[in-house]
C-alpha cells in the first residue's frame, strides 16, 4: 500500500522548473572550473616573457670587433666611446646585425692602488676573454709583461715564434708608430671628479700604449678571424718597424 501510494504522489509531482544562473554565478562556475588553467598559462606567460627579454633585449649586442685593454687604471670613458667610433668607420659589419660595432674591454691589472678584489676581478674578465677567443686587439701599457703572462701574442702576419722564451718586440707596435691610428679623430674627454672637472686630448691618452693582435690554433674557434684581420692590416698601414 505504501508503495503505491509514494507511486501515485510522484505522479501528481510536477517536474521542477530549472533556474537560469545569475551572470555572476556564472562567471563564479566558470572560474572554478578554469582557475588552474589560468594560473598555469599566466606562469607560461611570465616565463615566456623573461625568456624574450634576456634573449632579445637585455642581452648585450654582439661587437663585430673587440679590443682587450691592459693597463694600470681604466680609460676615460670619452676616450674609449671614441676610440670604438672611429674604428667603426674603418670596419665592416661582420655579423650581420645591419651595424658596424667595436667593443673595448678594459682590464686594470697593474694599478699602483687598485685593492686585490678589483685586481682578480680584472684577471677572471681577462682568463675568460682569452679562454672564449672574445679580442683580437690587444691594447697594451706594458706588452712585454702581457707576453709573459700569457704568450698570446702574434706577429703582424699572424705566425708565432715556434717556442716561447722571452717576449719578442716585433709583436707589438707602438700607438705613435701607426700612422692611421695617430690620424683617429678622437677628440677629448672630460671627467668630472671632487676636484673639478679634467679634460683632455684623447691621442694623448693613447700615444704611451702598444698595439697588438693575438695568436690562434687549431684549437681555437673565432668566426671574425678574416674581418678582424682585415680592419689589423689597414691599421698597421705605414706602420714603422
């Protein structure tokens, strides 16, 4: 008898009307069913981003031409911006990023009153810039310690002595000796210090320094070695030996 009665009470039941959602509890169910979707392509996307950013843009440009500077203190920054300038003028765009860009490195080494953290600083810059074959232009205070230190050192037509002993004067010339180096337009700098502004002619900065290329062997991978040796030769130009 109860069955029959709960059979015919479910009959006279009327169906219950479905409810049309709210457009915020829809937006609320469609959140809790998406929100790890989101989350994971919001982090995709950050990723992404940074990943761009250090690739294309942070990243430093590739110079065409790259000089070590070695010396007892750094540079004016004037004087090395117009040193890379000019060489630029005499250089090619060796790969092909639509510009013509010299690099210079400097390295103080031989600071009087650089503090030893400074000094080893330079002398891991300098190990990974011989180690990754980054200069073919070494631009020197001191050649002879340079060549020491790391045998590095070529002729003017690329060949090395066939054993090291001491260092060898035909590898380097002086800033002074090269005409077309002497003939850079540079200019001059200024620097601002505690005491007052200091300017000065660029040449002169230079004139007391060494130029010189550096070796390779088989060994060594250097996909400028052509350019760079091209851009050696017009420098040395009426070069007195």
């Amino acid at each position: 008898m109860a069955s029959e009665y709960l059979k015919k009470l479910a009959q006279n039941e009327k169906p219950r009307e479905k409810r049309e959602l709210t457009p915020e509890e829809k937006r609320r169910n469609w959140w809790d069913y998406h929100r790890l979707h989101v989350i994971i392509a919001a982090v995709l996307a950050v990723v992404a981003a940074v990943m761009i950013w250090d690739i294309f843009i942070q990243r430093d440009p590739v110079p065409d031409y790259q000089i070590a500077y070695i010396g007892s203190t750094y540079l004016p920054a004037d004087t090395a911006s117009s040193l890379e300038t000019a060489l630029a003028e005499l250089g090619e765009d060796l790969n092909g990023d639509g510009r013509v860009l010299v690099k210079v490195k400097e390295y103080p080494l031989f600071a009087a009153d650089a503090n030893f953290q400074t000094v080893m600083a330079a002398q891991v810059q300098l190990n990974s810039d011989v180690t990754n074959c980054e200069s073919f232009f070494f631009l020197m205070e001191d050649p002879a310690l340079f060549s020491t230190q790391f045998e590095l050192l070529a002729y003017p037509d690329g060949s090395v002595p066939t054993q090291w002993t001491e260092p060898d004067e035909a590898m380097w010339y002086a800033w002074t000796d090269c005409p077309v180096l002497m003939g850079l337009p540079l200019g001059s700098y200024t620097e601002y210090t505690v005491e007052g502004t200091i300017t000065g002619d660029n040449q002169q900065v230079l004139a007391p320094l060494y130029i010189a290329r550096r070796s390779y062997d088989e060994r060594d991978t250097f996909h400028y070695l052509d350019g760079c040796t091209a851009l050696w030769q017009k420098l040395l130009e009426g070069a007195a030996e």
